[in-house]
C-alpha cells in the first residue's frame, strides 16, 4: 500500500529512508530533500550558524530527525560542521563547495 500513497494523498506523502540509520518517514513535499536543504540555506545564509536544536525548534520537528536531515544536507554539500571543544556542533553554509584550490598559499 505505501508505495501508491502518493497517487490518494494531497498534500502528496512520500516515504523517505535516511541512509546514515535507515529511520523511515512519510513526509509531505515541504520536507523532501530538495526543500529542506533550501530552507536550511537560506536560514543559514539570514541568520548564520545554527546547532542542531536550533533547526529542530525552527523547523518544529524532534532533534532526531533533525539531526538525520542536517546530515544528508551536510552529504549534498549544502551544509558543514563546526565542532566544538566541548562537543557542540554548530552548521554553517558549505562555502568551500566547488571551490578548487590552485595549490598556492597566496
């Protein structure tokens, strides 16, 4: 039944397996891959780096699943981490993606 939920459901629900612990999710379109990497950009972009929990609150859903999507934003390139000496993680826009060093220091 699940792989035809999408053709009796408006919003359309999809399922989604995250790859790092295999958590299975339906979800709407607002949280596909592509439009949450979006909305993490531009939250990123406004408002620089963000924890975790941060995104969690701002995107009103539970820290672990925030966790999972920020992780697959981070494999996108969309995303890297800062960690901190005392263990906190904080995400920033990947700004290196693409970038291609000529091998000069100057």
């Amino acid at each position: 039944m699940l792989p035809h939920l999408p053709g009796y459901t408006d919003p359309i629900i999809t399922e989604r397996t995250f790859h790092a612990s295999g958590l299975r999710v339906l979800h709407t379109p607002t949280y596909s891959p592509a439009a949450f990497a979006a909305r993490l950009h531009g939250t990123l972009l406004i408002s620089g780096a963000r924890t975790t929990l941060d995104i969690a609150q701002e995107e009103g859903v539970p820290i672990g699943l925030a966790s999972e999507m920020v992780d697959e934003a981070e494999v996108q390139g969309v995303v890297c981490r800062d960690e901190a000496e005392h263990g906190e993680v904080r995400w920033w826009l990947n700004v290196f993606q693409g970038y291609v060093w000529d091998g000069q220091d100057t």
